[in-house]
C-alpha cells in the first residue's frame, strides 16, 4: 500500500512535471529530480535541474463535528538550480503559475498509484504558492542559481478511509 502523503507528493510532481513538458520546457531544458541532488558533481550547469525539496503537512484539523473529516495542508517545495539566475528565476515562476493555476482546473489530480493507470481518487486544492531566491553561503558552481518554489497544498479526507 503506497501513504497518502506518498500518493499527493507524486501527484503534485507529476502534475507540474506535466505542465512543464507541455510549456515547452524539455528535458534538455529542464531536468527532474526526485530529491535534492547533494552529490552532484559538476562544475557549470548547462540545463535547470528542478528538485523535489522537502514536503511536510501542518498535523492536519478536524473539518466537522462529530465526523473523521479532516483538512490537511502540505508545504511541497521546488529546488530550482538554474544555469544562470535568469533562467532559474524563469522555471521556478512557471512553476509557481503552474500550481497557482490548479485550482482553475477544478485542483490537482489526486493519482492512485498503486492500481494499474494511476485512476483519479480526489482533487487537491492549492492554498497559496510562491517563489524565492536561495543564497548558499559557500556555494558549488552549479548551486550559484537557486530558487525555491513553495506550495501550499490542502487535502480534505476522510481519516478512517486514509
């Protein structure tokens, strides 16, 4: 059985990553990254490298009275490692405007991906989303560039069905 937590951290990566492909921006544009790359080894980049940060949710609140219902909000966030701040600060914004733009398609797919075509289960909605510069004191040549795109991601549930 795949977490719930598991299940919205890679439907909100597949959605961006979805979108991103369809802007234009290739995999020689801008490469994905299932976490943070701390051993990467390179002098300059040539391309972005877009990583899935860190992902936390705030312990969740009960939605009713007298009910399992609960509404949950998930920080998920973006490094971007551009090679240069310019296009850094371009992938991290489309991404903003990527997630930013969900709730217009009714929320992010909330994907089952533990059954064969990954069916829909739910919709995610999008409680905020911004992005910002990271300065690394004592940078690698490929971390001069950072930006952090971070969104707030909320999850309605019912806790005994989770």
């Amino acid at each position: 059985m795949i977490s719930r937590e598991d299940l919205i951290a890679q439907s909100v990566y597949d959605f961006v990553e979805e979108h991103l492909r369809a802007r234009g921006y290739s995999e020689r544009r801008v490469e994905m990254l299932e976490s943070f790359p701390y051993t990467r080894q390179e002098a300059q980049l040539d391309h972005s490298l877009l990583a899935a940060g860190f992902d936390f949710d705030d312990q969740g609140q009960s939605a009713e009275m007298g009910s399992d219902l609960k509404i949950r909000v998930y920080t998920i966030q973006f490094v971007i490692f551009g090679p240069n701040n310019t296009e850094a600060r371009n992938v991290a914004n489309v991404v903003k405007f990527i997630v930013d733009g969900a709730n217009a398609e009714g929320g992010i797919p909330l994907r089952n991906y533990g059954v064969e075509g990954a069916p829909e289960l739910d919709r995610l909605l999008v409680d905020g989303v911004m992005a910002d510069r990271q300065i690394i004191a004592d940078p690698e040549p490929w971390q001069e560039n950072v930006w952090l795109t971070t969104a707030k991601i909320e999850d309605t549930y019912f806790a005994s069905l989770a």
